[in-house]
C-alpha cells in the first residue's frame, strides 16, 4: 500500500528578478506564497496570452466591459472558479467571492482555497478587476 505524502514543498522564483546583494542568487518564494502567485497568474493572464499554452488564462478581463451586475459577477466567478479548477492542481477546495463596485465600475475579488499537500490554514488573496483603456 503506497503511503500518502503528508508535506510538499513548491518553489518559485520572484517576479522583481533583483538579485541577492551577496550571493547574487535570484529570490525564490516558496510554499504558499509561490501558490497564491500562481493562481493569481492564472486568473490575470488572457488566453492567447502564452505563446507555447495558448489556453491558459481565464477571459474575466472580457467581462469587465459587460453591464456591472449580479449576472456579470457570477460569470466572473465561474470563470476564476473553472481556470483554477484546470490549471492548478496543487488547490483544492476553491471559493471565489466577486462584489460589485458600482461606483467604481470594477469588482472585488476574493478566492479562498487549501493548498494540497501541505498543512497549512486555508489560503486567501483578493484583488480588484477594473476595465482599463
């Protein structure tokens, strides 16, 4: 019988590509840190976006043209719902909270998710979705 892994380490290497001032190494995230980056990836990329992987991304940047609504959050939330889904395995357990800014015209946007492998308490990260011209 195979023993189930209880502990796993993700690595990633930091966006700011500034390097070490001593050892000159460039700066890694790890654990849940590397995983919230990357599903916040996920979420901000368009598809087409990547070159070799033109389907990664999610089409939630499409929506924000759309009326500033209930029925526009929910098609934000089941597209942030369903890239992650597909995408990323190493979350489970992904809840996505959209509220509407009308103000503002944009939303807020709140995923909550557990990191696989890991035991660690569930993970959170928000951000704001505005149309930009």
């Amino acid at each position: 019988m195979p023993t189930a892994r209880v502990s796993r380490a993700f690595k990633d290497i930091s966006f700011s590509f500034d390097p070490h001032p001593v050892t000159k190494d460039l700066p890694v995230i790890i654990n849940e840190r590397a995983i919230i980056r990357s599903v916040r990836n996920l979420v901000e990329t368009i598809p087409t976006e990547r070159f070799f992987n033109s389907d990664l991304g999610s089409d939630v940047r499409g929506s924000l043209f759309e009326l500033v609504d209930v029925a526009t959050t929910k098609v934000i939330e089941d597209q942030i719902l369903e890239t992650i889904r597909f995408y990323e395995p190493r979350v489970e357990n992904t809840e996505v909270q959209v509220d509407i800014r009308p103000d503002d015209n944009s939303f807020d946007v709140n995923v909550y998710f557990d990191v696989v492998g890991l035991d660690s308490p569930p993970q959170f990260f928000s951000f704001i979705l505005e149309a930009t011209r």
